[in-house]
C-alpha cells in the first residue's frame, strides 16, 4: 500500500523567496517537492519542512511540517520550562502558546482553540516537552515513536492522534508489553496495519454507509440508541450492538447508549480497537493479540478480523492489502514481519 513518491524539481518561477521579518519563504505549492528547513506561506501562516516530502499539505502531519512564528522565536512543541502550565479546562478559550498540563502530559496550543481536548488534533494542540530537550508527546518507552508513526500515515485523518493510540495502549497493559521486544514490536506493527485497512488509512472515523440495521434484537439489551446507529466506528470499526455493549462494559463505558462518543474522543476509538484485538475471535480461532505472542503469525490476525470475508482465497486482494502494509510498517520500526504472513 505504499504508494512511491515521485520527485519533483522546483520551477524557476517557484523559487522567488520573498522576506517576511526573519523569514525566507514561498508560498506553498501542493506537489512541489520541498527539502527539510523550508519555509511555506500556507492559508496566512507558515510552516517549517521537518523532513522532506512531495508537497504535502502543511497542515496534514507533524512529521513533515511545523508550525513557526517566522518572526526568528520558531514554531510550538519543543522544550522549555512549563512553569506557566495550568491544568486544562475543556470548554476555556486557549491561545496560541499557552501550555496545558492533561492526563500527565503537557501541551502546547498551536493555534487559538475554544478548549479543544489537546488529544484531539495536532492542528490546535503539540505534545510539549517541558524540560527543553528532545521529544516529547509522553509516548516514553513505546514501542512505536510518534516519528515512526507519522511515517506511517502520513495522510491519515486529525482525529487519529498518536497520543490518544499511546493513552488507549496504557489503559490495556498487554497490548504491545508482552514477549520480546521483536514480538512487541510486531504486534503493535500488525495492529496498526489491521487498523489502516479498515480505515482507509486512518481516514475513516466512521463507515460510510451508514444505512445497515446493526442491531441484534435478539439480545435483552436491545439497541437503545436505535437499531441503525451501530455502525462501524475507530480504528478497526467496531459493529453491531453486542459489540459496542461487551467493549463498553470492558472499558467502563456505555458504549450501547451512546455509540457516538467512538467517533468523538480520539483515545476512546483507539481503546474499542484494542478490546477487540485482546479479547475477540471474530471468525478465527484465537484472538489477534494471542496469534501475534504466541508466533501464530499475521495471518491469523486477519482471520480473527475479518477471515469469512477474505481468508481461504476468498479474497486474496484484500489479503495482500493488509500484508503489504504490515510489510512497510514493520520496515518503518525496523523488525522482521516474521512468518505466516497469509490466511
């Protein structure tokens, strides 16, 4: 699934840099290739290349772009003391700069916001770095850096935050800690990789047709939020009533009244995609986080997600869709995919 980039020389004309205080710049050209230390006009506001990339939109992704001042004082979301750091208040009007202290970590506001949750989108808040060194975002000895993880999606939908996928992670303590570190690394590589075939990528929030009667009612709960509101949602869409009701109960959550609330807190869609990773069978016969430990393979992970639809030659396509991403994923954190990889 990993599209190759084609490099694209600058024109001429694309290269006339205009002084904007202690800034060079140009205007931002979707396409045109842009080396790393670049400096865009984009919508009113600049931006900095982190990395190289083909034109990418600057507001897309933190691994390729950086919001800066372009006044010489550069962008958010690196050190410095928090000693200004209030606790966040959700609904407050926050601006540019300010520094908020939530679920342990800090943040800095990157663009003034009406009191967005700072885990919400990297557009209005950065994971911040209180102690003027390198990093930052909490994600401490994960597995999977937020570099590594901008990487991999590079295109992938705001609301998919890595700091809601590493506080979804350490709410389910087994997820991505068990076996060696080569075993944590390829079961963290296979769910992201599960996560972005259902997703599109991680652009999805919600499935597109919402038009299925998702509800079993056969069950005693029902479906008190009616019998067309549990379609697929999150990382790996979770579906059908009896799932959103066996999730919530596991996560402390009333997912069953509520299903919507998936598709509203970044950290709450990622914990309803790992439930099922641990807990679940679906059509397999072990749960994707038992074939990953115990060196089932890959395969069985995408048997246990959606094997009736696609494994046993069913749909050999969608297969290879999953396979080859596990592939570039497991190339990005640097550890062998291992066997078994089909189904």
């Amino acid at each position: 699934m990993a599209a190759s980039l084609a490099v694209i020389a600058p024109t001429a004309s694309s290269q006339a840099e205009v002084s904007a205080q202690a800034c060079t710049f140009t205007d931002w050209v979707q396409g045109q290739w842009y080396t790393t230390g670049s400096i865009v006009r984009f919508e009113g506001r600049y931006y900095v290349a982190e990395h190289d990339n083909p034109g990418y939109s600057p507001t897309v992704s933190t691994w390729y772009w950086e919001p800066t001042s372009c006044d010489g004082g550069g962008g958010g979301g690196g050190g410095g003391t928090c000693t200004s750091a209030t606790d966040w208040v959700a609904g407050r009007q926050y601006y540019t700069g300010n520094i908020v202290r939530y679920n342990g970590s800090y943040y800095i506001a990157e663009h003034d916001n009406p009191g967005y949750d700072p885990t919400v989108s990297t557009w209005f808040w950065e994971p911040h770095n209180c102690g003027g060194g390198g990093g930052g975002g909490g994600g401490g000895s994960f597995v999977v850096s937020e570099a590594q993880f901008n990487q991999m999606f590079p295109g992938r939908n705001a609301f998919y935050t890595y700091q809601g996928f590493v506080d979804a992670a350490r709410t389910i303590p087994a997820f991505g800690t068990t076996g060696s570190d080569t075993v944590k690394k390829q079961e963290v590589a296979a769910f992201l990789a599960n996560a972005s075939h259902e997703t599109g990528g991680l652009v999805h929030i919600e499935e597109i047709n919402k038009n299925n009667d998702l509800c079993d009612e056969s069950q005693p709960y029902g479906c008190p939020a009616g019998t067309y509101a549990y379609y697929g949602r999150g990382p790996i869409q979770l579906s059908w009533n009896f799932n959103y009701k066996a999730a919530g109960d596991y996560l402390g959550l009333n997912l069953l009244q509520n299903p919507y609330q998936v598709a509203q807190n970044s950290t709450t869609a990622w914990r309803t995609a790992i439930w099922y990773w641990m807990t679940q069978r679906g059509p397999g016969s072990m749960t994707p986080h038992d074939a990953m430990v115990n060196s089932a393979g890959f395969g069985q992970t995408i048997r246990s997600i959606n094997g009736s639809l696609e494994c046993d030659g069913r749909n050999p396509a969608q297969v290879q869709s999953r396979v080859s991403k596990y592939q570039q994923i497991t190339g990005i954190i640097g550890v062998t995919p291992g066997g078994n990889l089909y189904c």
